[in-house]
C-alpha cells in the first residue's frame, strides 16, 4: 500500500465499527490496500469484484448508457460504504461526484485475507449486505409522492442531498429537476 497515514484512521475505524479488527488483520490489510485519489467526474474502475471502500468523497452509480449523455443515477456511494465492480455484468459505472479517496482491495486482496483471517469475513459481508440494501431503496419510492422521496432521500443519503447535483438527486428519485427544486422540505 502506499503509505498514507492521513486515510489509516478513517479505515481503521471503519472496519473496527463492523467487527474487531486484530493487529495481525490491520496489519495484512495496511500491505494489500492501495489508496487511491480520484478528482470530480473521474471514473473509477476495478476488475470484476475488486471493492472500493469509500474514505473521502461521494461516488455516483450511473446506468451505462452510451446513447445518452445523462445516464441515470442509480446509487449514491458515501464514506464508509463500499462499492463492488461489477459494471462488466451490470451495465453501470461508477463515477466521482467530488475529490473522492477510496481504499481498493482486489478480489485476489480479499481471497488472501479470507484465507488468512477468517474474521475478515464480517467486514466483508457487512459490506455486501449495505450494498444490496442499497440497491433496493428506489423500490421503496414507486408510489410515493415527490416530497416524500425527497424527505425519505434526505434522510438515507444525507451526505449526497446536501452535496450532488440538483439532475443527479432528481435523476435517483425519478423527478424532474425542476419538479425536485420546487419541492421545498
């Protein structure tokens, strides 16, 4: 990994509120992440089941859609969350929506960890089980009313209400952009 203490303790404690993290695991886990940078609009690429852990930043999900400039936004990925690559089978990108910080561990990473440290297992799945819960929370918006997508948006994606785009948000909540300003919470 290269070396960056300032994202050491936004991971640590990261993982250390999913399950007890050994010193052996930290250890191991400090040698086989790569911390990387990405600047707004950057995609960020991985190789299938590679995982992003989220340090700094938001990341959109977006439908890849290569006829259509503005693909629909799928997810918001905040700090602490992780994001799997799976876009070779999902049809989807992810992109920065601001200077974003993510810690990558490849799926060969997360194999040797496993194999080493079978408590890994726990942050793993923890993760996992964020992102599938994500990928439900649209279903939970179908026949709601614009203001209560936007009031139930704000309260499980605080950090991407207060900081993305007014066409991302609306995008996610199937609004109109104008439709979503005019919606006053």
């Amino acid at each position: 990994m290269t070396h960056e203490p300032d994202y050491e303790k936004p991971l640590y404690d990261c993982l250390q509120a999913i399950a007890p993290l050994p010193p052996d695991l930290w250890l191991d886990l400090l040698a086989h992440i790569e911390i990387k940078h990405y600047s707004k609009n950057r995609n960020i690429a991985g190789q299938l089941f590679d995982m992003h852990i989220v340090l700094a930043g938001t990341i959109v999900k977006r439908r890849d859609e290569k006829s259509n400039e503005n693909s629909d936004v799928l997810d918001f990925i905040s700090p602490r969350q992780a994001i799997y690559h799976i876009e070779r089978i999902d049809n989807c990108y992810f992109e920065a929506d601001s200077s974003s910080t993510l810690a990558l561990i490849s799926r060969e990473q997360q194999d040797t960890l496993l194999n080493k440290h079978p408590i890994f297992n726990r942050h793993l799945r923890h993760f996992i089980v964020e992102v599938l819960k994500s990928r439900t929370f649209r279903s939970k918006l179908v026949n709601l009313q614009g203001i209560e997508k936007k009031t139930l948006f704000k309260k499980a994606y605080p950090d991407a209400y207060r900081d993305c785009a007014i066409k991302d948000k609306s995008s996610f909540l199937g609004l109109t952009p104008t439709y979503y300003s005019s919606l006053d919470i």
